[in-house]
C-alpha cells in the first residue's frame, strides 16, 4: 500500500467505521488534473444507497477539514459488489475457494494477470490455481485483484 493510501485508510476507516460500516477498501487513481478517491463499505445486511449517501456525506467534512488530497477530486463510495476487490490478506483468506482475477504491478513468472482458484494466503503470498499450476504471488506484488462472481 502506498503512503497516500495509507494516509487516506488511516483518515477514513475510523470515520467508515464509527458510522457502523466495515471500511472493505480505499483506491485512490490520480488522473492528471483530477483523481477519484474511491471508498468501499460494507455491512452484514448489505449497503443500500442511503449508506452511501450517509458515509459519504461524514467523510467529505472530514476531507474538506483534513485536506489530504492537493489536486481536484471525486469522492466516491460504493458496495465492494459482487465482483468485490480484494486488498487486504484477511479478505483473500476469508475469499478461499472463489475464482479471482488478479493483476501485478509487474511480471511474475512472464505473466502479469492471473484468473484461478484462490487456494489460501501463505505468509505474505496468494495461493492461486491456474491451469493446473499453482503460483505463490507476493501479496506487495499485486495491483489489482476481484472475486469473479459466479451466476448459477
């Protein structure tokens, strides 16, 4: 995670989580002159609207006074989803046995995006099945991972 993220998780999750909230995840994609701050909620009976809505609302007044973002912003909040992303090693441990799709930073193994069976979290490293092989990828490697929902 990087410092601003941290900085960011450190500044919002408290605020997420004295709201009754799970604070699932922070992404913050700096685009040029204007970025997205993008925070993900989560409660055991779901996220409606209205809990956007009401956490969005705490977290903007605590930016506005804060000011930790420079340039020009969007401040989203959202439901991780059913295509939820994972950031953390207890979300892939609890994710055991769903298929994900993960992409890195940079190449591992001469591939940088993976789709398999999540088989568990060792140390520091995802336990993906692909093909038959099963690859160990650094936990700091990963940029970009989601649960791919299944519709049966």
């Amino acid at each position: 995670m990087s410092s601003k993220l941290e900085q960011l998780h450190a500044l919002l999750a408290p605020v997420v989580e004295a709201l009754g909230y799970q604070c699932w995840g922070i992404e913050f994609l700096s685009q040029g002159k204007h970025s997205l701050l993008r925070v993900y909620i989560d409660h055991s009976s779901g996220i409606l609207v209205d809990d956007c809505e009401k956490v969005s609302r705490q977290l903007s007044g605590v930016l506005d006074v804060e000011d930790p973002i420079s340039s020009d912003y969007t401040l989203e909040v959202s439901s991780p989803g059913l295509d939820r992303p994972l950031f953390t090693l207890e979300q892939y441990a609890a994710s055991v046995g769903e298929q994900v799709k993960i992409k890195l930073r940079s190449p591992f193994e001469g591939r940088r995006n993976f789709q398999g069976l999540l088989r568990g979290v060792e140390e520091q490293d995802v336990v993906v099945l692909v093909d038959d092989h099963e690859y160990l990828l650094p936990v700091d490697m990963i940029d970009k991972a989601n649960i791919v929902p299944r519709f049966e």
